[in-house]
C-alpha cells in the first residue's frame, strides 16, 4: 500500500481549504467547494483499491480471486452525485444572490435579516 494517494488526498483538500478561506467570490468558492469535495472521491478510491483485484461479478471469476469491496466504489458515486447537486445549488443561491444584490463578494452584501 502506498502513502501517495493520501497525501495527494491532504494537498486536494489543504488547496480547497485555502481557498475557501481567502475567497472573495461566490463562484471561487463554490469552485473551492468542490475541489476540497474531490479529495474524498480520491480517499474513497484509495481504500477501497485491491491491487490485483477484480470486479466482484461471482459468475465469471474462479472462487480463489480476489475482489474488490463494491460498497467503496458505490460510496464514491454517491459522493460525486451529492457533491454535484450540492454545487449546482450553491451556484443557484449565488445567481440569486447577484440578482438582488448586484455583487458576488459575500463581504460587501448587506446583512441579512429574516
């Protein structure tokens, strides 16, 4: 097992946390959002990766092989739907956002009340 795809798991995330940090735009943010959001597809995929393994389809593989776990990689898609959703939502609150407001910086809008 290598430690490669961790710490490729820990620069995606520390780079979108930075980001989410130090914007000043709605959309970078989200952007940021969503690259912080990546680094779990890649944690998922690096626990759940076998090397030599196959596809866990039972009929066509002799019974001695080794198979990957489906539940890691049905967790990932989830994630990428989820993630997707979640960002195609942010994106609509933050067009809704500039329509009322006229700027995409969430420091210069006025304060919410309500």
């Amino acid at each position: 097992m290598s430690v490669f795809p961790y710490l490729i798991v820990i620069e995606l995330l520390l780079v979108g946390l930075y980001g989410i940090a130090t914007s000043r735009n709605t959309i970078h943010l989200v952007s940021c959002l969503f690259v912080a959001q990546s680094s779990t597809y890649l944690l998922l995929l690096s626990i759940g990766y076998l090397q030599g393994g196959t596809a866990p389809i039972t009929d066509e593989i002799p019974g001695h092989a080794r198979m990957v776990d489906p539940v890691v990689q049905a967790l990932t898609l989830t994630d990428i739907v989820v993630g997707a959703a979640v960002s195609a939502l942010l994106l609509a609150f933050a067009l809704q956002r500039h329509k009322l407001t006229g700027t995409l910086d969430p420091r210069k809008e006025p304060p919410q009340r309500g």
